[in-house]
C-alpha cells in the first residue's frame, strides 16, 4: 500500500472526502518535485561526465 493511501484509511471518516482532495494535489506537487529533483541530478551528472571527460583528456 503507498503512504497517501495509508494516510486516507487512518483519517476518520467524516474528513476523508477533504483530506483525499487535499492529498490529491499534494501528491501531484510531490511528484513534479521529484521529476525535478531527478531531472536536475541527471543534468548534474551529465555535467560531471563532461568534467570527467575533459580531465582524462587534459591529463592524457
């Protein structure tokens, strides 16, 4: 079971429908921040093959 389904099962029923919607737009800013964090990680990397790459040419 993921986290924000656990989440919805553990509120009392009365505030499920307003923690669902909630938990709904929660949920999708989480994953365009980790698609980002990703993103950014993998251009870092890029970047530090790049670097890697010009250091053994320089040094051969």
């Amino acid at each position: 079971m993921r986290t924000f389904d656990l989440i919805r099962d553990a509120v009392l029923p009365e505030f499920r429908d307003r923690v669902a919607e909630y938990l709904v737009q929660y949920e999708t800013e989480l994953r365009g921040y980790l698609r980002g964090l990703n993103t950014t990680r993998v251009l870092g990397m890029a970047d530090w093959e790049e670097l890697d790459r010009r250091i053994t040419e320089s040094w051969l």
